[in-house]
C-alpha cells in the first residue's frame, strides 16, 4: 500500500497544483472521483493490465466510459497516466488530492462511532468544539455501533480517540494481564 501511494504522490500533488492554480477543485475531486471508481472496476482492471492494449486505447477507453464527466484537462492527466502506465493508481491519486484538497481548505472529515443515535444537535456540538480544538471546519459523519457499549470513537486519517467503554475496558485488561 505504501509503495502505491509513494507511486501515486506525485501525480496527485501535479493535478492539485494545475487545479488549484485553474480554480477547479472540486471539478478535478469529482472528475477523478469517476475515473477512479471506473478503474477500480475489475473489468476495467483487466482491460488495463492487457497488454494487448496500447496506452493511448488505455486512456482513451477510460474517458469514453467516463463521458462527460471529464473536463479536458483531467482527460490530459489521464493521458499521462496512461503514457507512464499508471492508470491503475488512480484511487490512490484521487485519496491523496482529496487530502491536499481539504488541508487546502482547512477541513478534516471525522467519522464518530457511537454506542447510540447521535442527534444532529449533539453532532453539531461535538463538531465545533473538535472545529475549535483542530483549528479547522470539521465535516462530521456518525454511524451507531452497539458493541461500543457506550462512549464514543471519533476517527480521521491521522488521529483516533476511543472514549468507549469498550475501548476502555480492552485497556483495563491489558494492564491487568501484564
């Protein structure tokens, strides 16, 4: 996974900086969205691992099957893909922008698992006081896991903080049979 995403780097900083600098981010979010939910097709997977296939008839199958969810210049970008026989990192391209796109925008998208129903006040809530704490917008997601117990997990791409019950007690028995 690391070696994709070492592979995949820069072309994603490249498509970040000609989108950025044209005003189109989130064009160029949803245009690799598409083509990389395309890629991640097994059909399409083998199509692109053929041999039999040039890179152009690569690329140029990848955007008849995307239409007109492609601005010209991300059709280019797949090109160059394609040239250098990368189209098969296009999730980890399209990951990797949308981080640069929210740290551009001081966002962090936050997952919160709880034991129960959040209340879209009590999200709100949780959400500008973690906004205050991580000095950026939060843009929260809740989903209800009842082994939790009680207590919540609140997850982005870098930071975990289990205040479960059950998180606490898989501690509590840690320390207990050491």
């Amino acid at each position: 996974m690391a070696e994709l995403t070492t592979l995949a780097r820069p072309y994603a900083r490249a498509a970040f900086e000609h989108a950025l600098a044209g005003s189109a981010l989130a064009t160029w979010a949803e245009a690799l969205a598409t083509a990389a939910a395309v890629v991640s097709d097994e059909r399409a997977a083998q199509l692109l691992g053929s041999p039999s296939y040039t890179a152009a008839q690569k690329a140029d199958t990848l955007i008849d099957v995307c239409g007109d969810a492609l601005p010209e210049p991300v059709r280019n970008f797949l090109r160059v893909l394609a040239e250098n026989r990368r189209l098969a990192l296009l999730p980890q391209v399209h990951a990797l922008f949308m981080a640069l796109k929210a740290q551009q925008e001081r966002a962090v998208d936050l997952r919160l698992t709880s034991a129960f129903e959040i209340d879209a006040e009590q999200g709100a809530r949780i959400a500008e006081a973690l906004g205050r704490k991580l000095q950026r917008e939060v843009r929260l997601s809740t989903e209800v896991d009842a082994s939790l117990i009680g207590g919540v997990i609140i997850r982005t791409d870098d930071l975990v903080i289990d205040g479960s019950v059950r998180g606490r007690l898989s501690k509590l028995s840690e320390a207990m049979n050491s």
